[in-house]
C-alpha cells in the first residue's frame, strides 16, 4: 500500500534513475516503470554497461555521474566478487584470498561512492542483493557475507544522500519464496527470478518516494477499536483490551514519535473517560505525556482535523489520521482530501503487516531535531499559556527573554538545514526542496554561503529554527532562500533575520539586498510578511519574482520591531523599505 497522500509526489522535471549492478539487472525496469507510474513521476531508466560499478562511480562522464535529477541506484550481489559471473568454487584452494578481494572491493565501494556523492547532484540507493543458494548452504561463507553487509551499511549510515538497504530488509518487507535462479544466472548472469526483481523494484520505488517527498509529520490516532478493543463509554477503563495486535499499534506509533512525527488524539468520546483508559489500563502501552494535543468530543472529525492544524500551524497536508470506521475515514477524505486517512484492517492481526506497508511512515535517516520535536510542542504549549496572559504581543514577547544566534552552518547542521528546505512551507520563500549534498556542494564550492538561526527562551530550547542561503555579488547581497520553522513565527525572529542580512551587507560594502521569493498557496505568511515591510509582490502563485531593499533600511527592522518591548513605534507596513524589482 502507497499510503501517499494527494498530490504527493508529481515531479515536474525530466526524472531519471540510473543503475549499476555487478549481475545483469535489466529484468527490474518493468516492475519500476510500473511503480513509478503510480506514483504519478513517470521516470526514464537507464542502465549502466555491465558490472561497470566502479567506473560508473569514478568516471566524471558515465551515467551515474551525468544524472542531475532523480536517483542513483547501485546493485550489489557480494558473491559476484568472489571469483565473478563464473560461480563461487566453494572448497576452492584460493578461499582467504577470494575472502580478502571481496573484502578490499567493499572497501573501494565505499571510498568510490563517498567520493562519487561528493561530485553528485542527486542521491544514492545501495541496494545489498541476496546470496545464492549455494552460498546459503555453506554457513562460514553465508555468516561471512552477513556479517561484510552489516558493515558497509554501518560504515554508509551517516553519510547524507546515501541511503542503504540490505538483503535482511527487502526480505522483511517483500518475502518472496524463490529468489535465486541458478539456470539464468549461469547463460546471462540474471541471479533472480522475477518475482525477486518485482521485490526489489518496489524497494527502489518506495525509497524514490520517501527520498523526494516531503515526510508527514503528524499522526492522528482514533482511540475505541484502534488504540485497543472495545468501547471505553460502554466497556469502562478497565473493560477494554489491549492485546498483542493494538499494543503492537501502540508501540508502533511510539518509534514513529521518537523519529520525530508528533501524535494526537481525536476521538468521538467522553474526554474523562479517554484519559481513565490511559490513566488505568494496565495494557496501555502509550501515556498522556506522549501525545502532542487532543480533540475529544462529538464534533465531525474534519473540524478537530483543521483545528489542531491551526493549533500546530502544520499544514493538513501533513497528517496522516488512524481509525478502525470507514465512515470516519471517508468523511475525513472528504472534508479533508489533504489529509492520509487509512482505516485499519478488522482483524487485529493485520495490524502490523498493514502498517509496515504504508510508505508514509517511512524514516530513513532521523536528526537531533527530530528527537526532540515533540519535547519542543510541549514546551511551546506552556508558551501558549503565557501569551493567553499576556495583554499585548509585545508583553508576550519580553516574558520569553528570547535569545537568537546567527551563526555560519557547520557539517554536522545539515541535516537539519536540508529537513528545513523539505519540511517548511509557511515561511520558506522559493519552496525549493535541497538535499544535504546539495546544500554541501553548493556551500562548499564557494558559490553561497548558509548561516542558521538557534532560538531559545526562558522556556527551553527552539533549536535550528531557520536558515538563510545567499551569495555575495558586486553591490549587493543575493539571497536564495530564507526559511523559518512554523514554531518560530509570531516572535519576530524573521524581521531579526532581515535585519541580520541588511546588516551583513552593510560590512561588506553592499548597497542592496536582493531576495528571490516565489509565492505559493502554502507559503502565504512569507509573503504576508514581505509586504508588511514594504514589499508589493503582484505575481501569481509559482511565478518568481526579486525584491530589492536597501540594506540600510533592512538593518533597522531588528530595532524597529524589536528595540522596545513597551509598544510598536510605528507599523512598518507605513514605512517603504526600499523599491521593488518584479521579474
């Protein structure tokens, strides 16, 4: 099951996937080309000459190399370096020294694809292959095998736009039950059957989609008969089960917060008697403290669906909403067509295969940020609370004693960085979507520089809230992209960020500052923005446009909005800062 969302993934630029293999892999196009389709990105495949990986990966002039958008896809089978096409020769004379030559190759695989990734505009996709039968049957060589694999993925995991998937996880999600081919593999080297290709395929195809696609962020969970077995109204706290199945559930959605998705309640309920469930049960697995927020009341799903959107300033595109009722499911679908509704199977035992197959809940690679996301929301609920007390947003803001740094982008910061250009669209002014190598290629070569934006308050700790990628031209300031997360907006932190780059072009001798923005329906609050401070933006939505401001005028925003807490001294939409340039 896709499990996708609308509209998810429609690429609008030429997408290719390009693959290298050490056996004959053209068998996979088919099922690709099907998937690919129904992911609505119909792709081009190109195949790499035969058991060409290394020079593939080296060669500035080969396929691999010369792909600038879609995906790099590297086919693996370890045994093939064993002694080749030819077959293991297990028993054979030459044993340690056809071990140590697999050895080094893996070794050479990994300094030829980080050195490859570092040249590369897109990202990688090791795929391990399975072993032969042959090798299965001999334990020392199959344990010698599993073990090289545990290492190069370990050995791959940290670095950004590599992603690995080993022969243990295709088998997880797609067991077939033949997978060798022993007959095709000695005429034309094909190792597989058909049905192992169709496998393999759908892998590549849902890594595709993870990889490109803006990940979910919120899970918003129904709670009788999807949380456990029963009726909490008519079965009481202690009446409703939690067995293997819903517990699975539960521990399910608890990796899924730990990975960083925020989790929600919206239930048709009584609230006390929800909480007594939690609060009670013995067989509950999930607690009160790990949910985000709650709507638990009669009201039709959709409208809690829209309020807690409005309460986590998320989009609705990005929740995914978990019931056992069709009914629910559908007027959610209805109401809500950006939302993922997914009605869980009747029987609890499909629970877990169910989940397993929904490619939203994917995570390939999880920062800090992540980590922390939910103990943040918490933190900003009692932010809330403040400001419910709070007479004037200026008030608001002097009991934060909020404290910014602007600092120039580390290596160990990118993940983050690039998760802001994938995941923000309220306060992302081009909605251009970069990869960590990108953003580490663009850097890195000179052509842009990246400084990022720490927040914290008396309340705790915001983390990289936002980023700002711009170069330096003669006279001016060129900014690619600013960005902002949701859970910073409202506190002034973009009119400081302005102000940081007016400034910024101020020393180095810059008359202008110059922003790239795009407006988009989901960026509305960038654009609001920019013509709070003077900007006049008349291009319709995906029709880029340049603002020219004077960095003089940037660089008072911070003291203008921010150098007296005891009340606004003007509006700056009265106050031009600088003409605009429309193109």
């Amino acid at each position: 099951m896709l499990g996708t969302g609308q509209g998810d993934l429609k690429l609008k630029h030429s997408q290719l996937i390009a693959l290298t293999a050490t056996f004959t892999a053209e068998p996979i196009a088919e099922p690709l080309h099907f998937w690919m389709n129904e992911l609505e990105s119909p792709c081009a495949i190109k195949f790499a000459p035969y058991n060409q990986v290394f020079q593939e990966l080296l060669d500035p002039g080969s396929t691999l190399s010369m792909n600038s958008c879609g995906l790099n896809v590297v086919l693996i089978r370890l045994e093939d370096w064993w002694h080749g096409a030819k077959g293991l020769g297990i028993g054979d004379e030459d044993y340690e020294g056809s071990k140590a030559r697999v050895q080094r190759n893996a070794k050479d695989l990994h300094d030829a694809l980080t050195s490859a990734l570092s040249n590369s505009r897109v990202p990688f996709l090791l795929c391990l292959c399975p072993f032969s039968e042959l090798v299965q049957r001999d334990e020392t060589l199959a344990a010698f095998f599993h073990s090289l694999e545990t290492q190069i993925s370990d050995d791959l995991k940290d670095f950004s736009g590599i992603y690995v998937i080993t022969t243990a996880e295709t088998n997880a999600l797609y067991p077939v039950k033949q997978s060798d081919d022993p007959k095709a593999n000695q005429v034309s080297h094909v190792p597989y059957t058909k049905e192992y290709f169709q496998a393999l395929a759908t892998v590549i195809a849902r890594r595709f989609y993870r990889i490109h696609t803006p990940p979910h962020k919120v899970i918003v969970l129904d709670c009788d008969n999807t949380l456990w077995q029963g009726v909490c109204g008519e079965d009481g706290a202690m009446g409703v089960s939690v067995g293997s199945a819903h517990g699975g559930l539960q521990e399910f959605v608890i990796a899924q917060r730990a990975a960083g998705m925020l989790l929600c309640l919206c239930s048709k309920n009584n609230e006390e008697e929800v909480w007594k469930v939690f609060e009670n049960n013995p067989g509950m697995i999930l607690k009160r403290e790990h949910f985000t927020s709650s709507r638990i009341n009669w009201q039709p799903k959709s409208e809690n669906l829209r309020s807690l959107s409005a309460e986590l300033q998320l989009g609705l595109n990005s929740f995914i909403f978990l019931d056992d009722s069709a009914i629910e499911c559908a007027e959610v679908e209805t109401r809500c067509p950006e939302v993922l509704a997914l009605q869980l199977p009747e029987q609890g035992t499909e629970i877990k295969r169910f989940l397993s197959h929904v490619w939203a809940f994917d995570q390939l690679k999880i920062t800090e940020e992540d980590r922390q996301r939910s103990h943040r929301y918490a933190e900003n609920t009692i932010r809330e609370e403040l400001r419910a007390q709070s007479p004037r947003l200026e008030d608001f803001l002097a009991g934060l004693e909020l404290q910014l740094e602007f600092l120039p982008m580390t290596k160990v910061e990118l993940p983050r960085v690039a998760q802001l250009t994938q995941r923000t669209n309220q306060f992302n002014f081009t909605s251009v979507r970069r990869s960590e190598n990108e953003i580490e290629r663009l850097c890195s070569r000179g052509i842009a520089d990246c400084h990022v934006i720490r927040l914290r308050d008396r309340f705790g700790d915001y983390g990289l809230v936002g980023a700002m990628i711009f170069e330096r031209q003669p006279g001016r300031l060129e900014v690619d992209n600013i960005l902002l997360s949701c859970r910073a907006l409202g506190r002034r932190v973009e009119h400081r960020m302005l102000s940081y780059l007016g400034r910024m072009a101020q020393q180095e001798g810059c008359d202008n500052v110059r922003i790239n923005f795009v407006p988009t329906e989901r960026n509305k609050p960038a654009r609001d923005f920019l013509e709070s401070i003077g900007a006049v933006i008349e291009t319709d939505d995906g029709m880029p446009c340049q603002i020219l401001f004077e960095a003089d005028r940037l660089a008072e925003l911070s003291s203008l909005m921010c150098g007296d807490p005891s009340g606004d001294r003007g509006s700056l939409s009265d106050k031009s800062v600088g003409p605009v340039q429309r193109v």
